[in-house]
C-alpha cells in the first residue's frame, strides 16, 4: 500500500491540495537547497503536514497553491498580517480604510476580486471564526461583508501560510468561494525567536514599535508547546489638508479651528498584544492529540468627519447654516434662532458670538459649546480569542480498522466594543456627555466535527483514498446595547437629532442575542489511475435551521504530458451562507452625499422599516468555479504554474442604496409600534441583489542559480482579474456596480529578487499595481480613473553570528506617492489621496530590526 508509515489525518481544511503543493514553498523561498537535490528529496523534508495521500511532488498539485514560508513573511517592513501577505500574493487585495467606521477597526481582505468573506479562514486546518465587525463604509467590495480577523495573527507564530486559488465550498462549507488561507503554527520543541522592530514613515508620522517572540519546549518526551507573543503600539498617520470651510472660518477670525480639522489617515493602534500557542502530544499506538489557541487584544482610534459649526444639520443648523438652532431649556419654547446673516452679508466669527453671547440663559445652543464645530473621534477595544482541541490516529481493530481519524472541537469569540469621543447627542441639549460607550458586537462560534479516511486497493496505480466526515456549528452573534446617553432621544429631538453624533449607540430594541445552527456531511475520493492521471471528487450537503440546506460537489484533476510538464482542472460549486450578523446587524454611519454630511441607519433586511423599502430575508450566495492550468518543474532551478479560473457568484449580499425615509413614513411606522426612529432620515439594507462572473489569470515563476559568489533566486506573481456584474437591480444602483466592477487593479504584479551570502542576505521587491477606480468617502460625486503605479521593497540583513542579526529596510523606497485627489475636491474633503489606492496612501516606510535566535 502505498501510503506513510505512519499518517496524520487532518480535518477537511487541510486538503490534498494544499499540503501536496508544499514544496512550492521551497521554490518560492530564498533558502532554497542546492540544486542537485533531487526534487523528490525537498518535497519529502517540506510536505509533513498531513495528508490523504504520500507526499507528492511539486508538479502533482492538481489545484493553484500558493505556499508563504514563515521566514519569508517576516521579511516586511509591516507587521499587520495583511499587509505581509499583499505584498506575496497579487490575487489579495486590502484596502486602508480611514474615516471608515468599523472598517477602520478591522479592514477587509479581498481575494480575486471577491468579497472578505468570500475566502475562508483556517487555523491549522481548522476553521477560524468571524470578526464581529461588519464592513459599512470604506468596503466598495466589501460592503455588508463579515469576514475573519486575520491581523490578530502575528507573523512570528507562523510555520507557513497555505493559500488555495480555487473555488472549495464542496469541500470545506461555506465561505470558501474565492479560495482558502491556512495559517500553520509552528510546532518546534525547543528553541526559539525574539524580534524587536522600529519603524516611521518618510512623512514623520506613524511610528511604530514592535516586540515579538517565539519558543518552543518539550510536553515529556512525546510532545511540544510552541508559544509566540507580540505586543505593538502604533501611531497614527495623516495625509490630509484643511478643508476649505474649516480654512475659511479660520480667516473670519474664528480662533478655535484646529489647523488640520479633520485627519485622513490609519488610525491609532494602541497597547496590541496577542498570544498563540501551539501543543501536541503523541499518545502512542499511532494516536495523538492536540490543542491550540489565540487572545488578543487592542485598542484603535481614527478619525472622523468634521461638524462645521454653522452648518451641521441637527446640532448647530437646521436650514443650511442661515440661522443656529436655538433651544429653550425651560421648554416653553420661546428662544428665537440666531442668523447667521445681515441682510445678504454673512456676519464674521465676532458678530456672531456676539448675537449668541446675547441670548437669554434659558437659550441654548451648540455654537456656544464649540465655537469651532468638533470632529468626533471613533474606536473600539477588539479582543479575540480562541481554542482548539482534538485527537487523531488510527482505528487499529473492529470494523473500523485501518481507518484514519480527526475528532475536534473549536469555539471562537470575537469582541467589539465601540467608543465615540469629542461628540453630542445634540437630543440631550446642554446636559450631554462628550464621550460615549456606543455598545458592542460580539460573534461567537462553536464546531465540532470527525475526518475519516480509509485506503482501499482496488487495483489502481496507487490505493484509492475514501475520506468522509461529519461537522456541527453554532454560530451566535450579538448586540449588546450602549449606554443611555448614547441612543438616547432627549427632550430637544424635535429641533436636534439624538445618539452620540457620528455613531450613535445600540438601542435596547436592536440589542439581543440570535444564533444559528448547521451541520454538514462530506465524502471525497481520490484515485491515480495511472503514473500519469489523478483525478478527485467531493460532494457535501449542508443544512442550517435558518434557510434550508444545499448539496454542493467539486471534480478536479491533473495529466502529466511529460516528467516536466502538466495540466491540472477543477470545476466545483459553491455557497455562501449569510452570517448571522449580516442578518441581524443595525447601524448608525455618517456619509457624505452632495457634499453634506448625512446620517444612514442600516437595519436588518426583516426590520419593518427596511420591509417597507423592499427589504427580506437574505438567502446564501451560489457559486460555480473552474480552473485550468499548467504546471512546468524543469530541471536548472526552473519551476512555474499558470491558472485561468472564472468564478460565476449568483444572490450575492451586499449594502442596498440609500433610501429616504420621510415623515409619512416615520407616521406609518410608528403606528405600527416601531420605535427610535425619529432622526432617521435615510436608509440601508442588506440585499441579495446582483450576480456578478470574475475571471482571471495566476502566473507564478521560480528561478534559482548562483551568482555574485551568493545563491540567487528570483520569484515573479503576475494576476489578472475582470469583475463583471451581469445582473442587478436599483435596489443595489450603478455606482455600487461601478465600484464592484473597477475598485480594483486588473493587473498586479511581484518580482522578488532574493541574495544570500554567507553573513548578508538581502531581497528587492518591485510592486506593481494597474489601473483601478479612485473614489472617496464612498461618494459618487469624486470618482477618478487612477494611473497605475510601481513601488520598490528593500531590505538588508546581518549575521553576526547563528544567534543575532540586525536588518534594516524600506517599503516603497523612492514614496511614490498615491492618486491625488484634484485640488478643488481636495479642498472640501479635507484629503490629499483617493482611499481606495490598492498600494496605501501613507508613502514610504523604513525601518530597523535586530533579531536574536536560540
């Protein structure tokens, strides 16, 4: 039988397809060994993570892989998760997200092109749970999605990263329509890293100071604990200019305007520690078992728009800014607004405190209070945890003998408690809080499942593998409301709007708990009929107690033309459940639309205000993939994969348009016993309302040889992605397929020139990024077609001895710089950069990093 002596079953997340494509890590890695060993001699000391098969060859992968050396990663000026893995993987896209809302807290991944949650997350095979944040402004792409946290991982707890291009929902459930990521702890029994990193952007702002370690330690004899921490504290970063109200009010004479009012940047990350662990345990009798897990936690702040203090609607202005909104807090009624205006002549900053110093004193308003208007600040604390237990081995007697074995158990919690300063509820008059606990998010999730494989002689070129399995989940996500002051509606909502201004709290009518429960059952077979030909296929049905169940399958496979070359296809289908969150979420954000700041609630699609509006209940996104590619492994350092895919998405969810909410609406509603809805002006839902067919190219080449008396190897990943939306409806509206369709660069591309010697490595990375769609504060009113850009990565190592090495470095080394907003527009939004450059827009980076090894 041909199969390892001994073989460590996995769950579904650590396919064939992942595992056997490992040695593209080899070619893909600056530590590559020296050419003359034979290719099957590297695949043997790199493929020992579990597989339903012996370890394959490079070129046996019958799916697009793409393998990130642990070591590899760490080489980036970024410690964010994110930002490592777009500058290995052109077909990732993540977007900064300043003035975002919660995707400020947590930005969104997209992988070909598809929505965050459209890849599906794993931890050591096992699926890792959501964040508790829902993207609603600053997504484009992303908008209504709910995916993964993946920045709580710290690069140095990571063996490797395994990214599958392939459409695998037949294979691991949903969300796994783009593909899947899989971040592999490391397992070490002994010794260890400690890195200390500084880093500053060219511009002065955003430094950032990092301290990480791992080690490793024996459990008995039979066993390992792995550990890895990481604490980072980073600055802020603002790339933005004053905007022209602010400046204008300045030069009235109004001596309390800040001289940046409102900042366009990365937010503040402060106090950002997280903890992994890695354990496992041989039990004996080709048994063991394993545990693993994660907390982390940090504390972010960013900025938010600016309230002009004679315009702001609802707390300084009612009518455009000709007059201030003046309340009477004796509640007769009897306080006259003060005009902004002397006839046709607007009054300077002097006379208008004048007018307002002259009020009576049960007369009230906000420009008394700020005289230069406020710009709130929003943030969160997000804590994240994790734990992962399990046993594997094999059945050694009984019916089930010779059976392989995975039983697990894993529940996820990921918190979000928001928090809004420098604010009002403008309801609440003189007697509000600046400051606000606005509730929380919490989305927490529980799996348990059992992997079987048994391999069967049935007269093939090698035994034929039967893998089966059955999983469990619970997923639970819920608001708890924010305190009083933050959603309260004060006696002045008539003339003022109420909740903390700019994100209001969680009402007690929206907070609760909602849950959702599925299981799912799997069968996959895997034959090679011949030296040549491996074919494979996987059907699993799933059903969840909220919208039903759904059968899904996958065929793939691979024909070696000659020892070198191959050609390798998959066709599968697909789902994507809506999350619990998705369907249950409220919100309060504040846009920009025909240059005013409005405020939108986002409800869930069964609330009754949105059922009015066309709103229902969303149902899971369906999805057909296919892939062919080709595959070279030539002699001479030479190795190369090239994949076309089209991936065909129906019912996908996303952020309606606004709607407007008006007074016979509000009459109507409450009437029929809807509360908390008298600032509501307009509205938005989540939807399944567009079909959308992605296609696209991944060429990924490897080159290795000597030179400059060093080892040389060069590493080029090319994507080409087309996003078409072929179906929609005005309920979603042109701009939202505009931006799904040309948000991102059609073309990406890297090429790593790696060098070692025998004390200094050093690599230089060239980026590039096509062509793509510049818009900001998700308004359709400022939309550019901007030009495609290179950047250059550098960095520098030395070895002073096994122990200790000292590198310094720099992303985007000459700071090319971001599309620039034109100046008229830049002006009014207060920003120099359109926010959905693919390359960032803080400029260029340096940095420097000792680390010591033991």
């Amino acid at each position: 039988m041909n199969k390892p002596k001994y073989y460590h079953p996995v769950s579904r997340a650590v396919k064939y397809a992942l595992t056997s494509s490992l040695a593209l890590g080899v070619y893909s890695s600056s530590v590559l060994a020296d050419e003359t060993v034979a290719a099957e001699t590297k695949v043997e000391k790199i493929a020992v993570v579990g597989t339903r098969l012996a370890p394959r060859s490079i070129a046996d992968s019958p799916v697009p892989v793409d393998i990130i050396d642990g070591d590899e990663l760490m080489k980036n000026g970024s410690s964010d998760m994110l930002n490592m893995l777009t500058t290995t993987i052109p077909s990732l896209n993540v977007h900064a997200n300043p003035i975002s809302d919660t995707a400020t807290l947590t930005r969104p991944v997209n992988l070909r092109g598809l929505s965050s949650d459209s890849t599906l997350v794993l931890l050591n095979g096992k699926r890792r749970h959501r964040a508790s944040v829902i993207t609603f402004l600053g997504g484009g792409i992303n908008d209504g999605a709910q995916g993964p946290d993946i920045s709580v991982i710290p690069g140095i707890a990571l063996k490797q990263v395994e990214v599958l291009r392939d459409g695998a929902a037949a294979q691991y459930g949903s969300d796994a329509i783009a593909g899947v990521i899989n971040f592999v702890l490391k397992d070490n029994a002994d010794g260890g890293t400690i890195e200390v990193k500084q880093g500053e952007y060219y511009e002065g702002d955003g430094s950032s100071t990092e301290l990480a370690a791992n080690f490793g330690m024996p459990l008995t004899q039979d066993g390992f604990v792995n550990v890895s921490l990481q604490y980072k504290n980073v600055d802020p970063t603002s790339r933005s200019v004053q905007r022209g109200d602010a400046a204008t009010l300045a030069a009235q004479g109004n001596p309390d305007i800040a001289p940046i009012a409102q900042i366009w940047g990365s937010p503040e990350v402060k106090d950002d520690f997280t903890f992994f662990f890695n354990s496992g345990l041989e039990l004996g009798n080709d048994r063991s078992a394993y545990l693993f897990g994660n907390y982390a936690e940090r504390d972010v702040v960013g900025g938010f728009y600016y309230r002009n203090p004679h315009t702001r609607g609802g707390v300084f202005s009612n009518d455009g800014g000709r007059t201030l909104e003046v309340i009477d807090t004796t509640g007769a009624g009897n306080c006259a607004n003060v005009s902004l205006f002397d006839g046709d002549r607007k009054l300077n900053h002097g006379e208008i405190t004048a007018r307002v110093g002259a009020l009576p004193s049960n007369c009230f308003t906000f420009f008394s209070m700020f005289p230069g208007g406020f710009t709130p600040n929003f943030g969160g604390n997000i804590t994240d945890t994790s734990l992962t237990a399990g046993t594997k081995g094999e059945f050694k007697e009984g019916v089930f003998k010779g059976v392989f074995y995975d039983f697990y158990g894993s529940v996820g919690r990921n918190e979000s408690a928001f928090n809004i300063v420098n604010t009002v509820n403008a309801s609440l008059g003189p007697e509000t809080p600046t400051a606000f606990d606005a509730g929380k998010y919490v989305q927490l999730e529980k799996n348990f499942g059992a992997d079987f494989v048994k391999y069967i002689e049935a007269g093939l070129y090698n035994d034929l593998a039967i893998a089966a399995g059955v999983q469990w989940a619970e997923e639970t996500f819920e608001i708890i409301a924010g305190e009083t002051a933050s959603w309260e509606v004060g006696p002045y909502v008539s003339q003022l709007t109420n909740g903390s201004n700019g994100f209001p709290g969680f009402q007690p009518d929206n907070a609760g708990v909602n849950v959702r429960r599925n299981y799912a059952a799997y069968i996959d077979a895997e034959a090679e009929l011949s030296e040549n030909l491996l074919v494979a296929a996987a059907l699993r049905y799933e059903d969840y107690d909220s919208f039903g169940n759904t059968t899904n399958y996958k065929v793939t496979g691979q024909y070696r033309l000659t020892e070198d070359l191959a050609i390798r296809g998959s066709h599968s289908t697909g789902f994507r459940a809506p999350t619990v969150g998705q369907a249950n979420v409220s919100n309060v954000r504040t846009a920009i639309i025909g240059g005013e700041l409005v405020d939108i609630g986002l409800l869930p699609p069964t609330n009754p205000v949105s059922v009015l509006k066309g709103g229902k209940e969303l149902t899971p996104e369906e999805s057909r993939s296919y892939t062919l590619g080709l595959v070279y492994s030539g002699s001479g350092g030479i190795f190369f994969t090239a994949d076309l895919f089209r991936i065909e998405v129906d019912d996908r969810i996303g952020q309606s348009r606004e709607f407007a909410v008006t007074q016979a609406d509000r009459d109507q509603l409450k009437a029929a016993g809807v509360r908390g809805i008298d600032s509501l002006s307009q509205l938005t839902y989540l939807t399944n309302d567009f079909d959308t067919v992605t296609t696209g190219f991944d060429l990924v080449a490897n080159y290795s040889t000597n030179l400059f008396d060093g080892r040389s190897s060069f590493s080029l990943a090319y994507n080409w992605t087309d996003t078409e939306v072929k179906r929609f409806t005005d309920v979603t509206g042109a701009f939202k397929v505009s931006r799904l369709e040309n948000d991102l660069p059609n073309h990406r591309a890297t090429l790593t020139w790696n060098q070692q010697w025998e004390s200094i490595d050093m690599f230089v990375r060239t980026n590039y990024f096509g062509e793509y769609q510049g818009v900001h504060a998700d308004s359709d009113e400022w939309v550019t077609q901007a030009s495609a850009k290179v950047t250059f990565d550098v960095e520098a190592a030395y070895h002073f001895n096994e122990s200790f090495t000292v590198a310094v470095g720099a992303q985007n080394l000459f700071d090319t710089k971001a599309e620039r907003i034109p100046d008229n527009i830049s002006s009014i939004l207060g920003a120099k950069y359109f926010e959905t450059s693919p390359m960032g827009i803080n400029g260029g980076y340096y940095y420097l990093k000792g680390i010591y090894r033991f």
